[in-house]
C-alpha cells in the first residue's frame, strides 16, 4: 500500500469513517494527541471536499503547511474520480509521504461519493 500512515485531528464522524476505511486496509492510522508539533509529525496533508468547499479551518491549515514546506493534495470527491485517485497516486508517489494529516468537512460523509471514493482507492493504492 503506498500510503504509510494517515494522522486524524479527532475522532469525529468524519475521522471515524477514515479510520474505518485505514483499519480494513491495513493502513496504520493514530490520532494527533498534541504531545508534539503537529508540523513535527506530518509529512504532508490532504484536504477532503466536494466541489471545492473548503472550510476556513482547512485553508488555514493548508497555509500554515506550506510555510513549513509540507506538500498539500486536495481532492474533491465529486470530480471525476478516476482522475482525483490518479491524481492522488501520482501526488503519494512523487512526495513519498511518511505520515498524511487527512482532513475534511464532517457533512462529507453523508456525500454518496465519499464511500465510493475510497472503494475506489482501495484498488489503486495497493
């Protein structure tokens, strides 16, 4: 599997269904506790959304990690999914990521995509 470990800032719905989705996968998975700084243990991020609705947390993020030169992916689950899992195998493959802090909005999951999405990434990343 090319992706190593997935870092969630919580246990929310939507952190839930990844960690879900790792833990069928083999994908190691943990929680950011805080103990350290969260630049310190990630390596990259990847921001969840559907058409391009990024919430303001997210975006700040986002910029906090490009000035600590940590690569970003977005991914937007209602684009054309084989182009965004492509487009995601190529970014993990280029970046080689240790750990990916994965972000989202929580109404994600109630996006039908969002389950089909990830099936769909369980074939191209092993």
């Amino acid at each position: 599997m090319l992706l190593k470990k997935i870092i969630l800032r919580n246990s929310e719905p939507f952190e839930s269904a990844i960690a879900d989705w790792c833990n069928k996968n083999k994908v190691v998975v943990e929680v950011f506790d805080g103990k350290e700084s969260l630049y310190d243990v990630v390596s990259a991020l990847v921001i969840m959304h559907s058409d391009h609705n990024i919430s303001r947390e997210n975006k700040d993020l986002r910029d906090a990690m490009d000035k600590h030169h940590k690569p970003t992916q977005e991914i937007d689950i209602n684009g054309t999914m084989n182009a965004s899992i492509s487009s995601l195998r190529f970014w993990i493959e280029n970046n080689n990521p240790e750990a990916i802090l994965m972000v989202g909005d929580p109404k994600l999951i109630e996006n039908t995509r969002f389950e089909e999405y990830f099936k769909n990434l369980e074939a191209h990343l092993n």
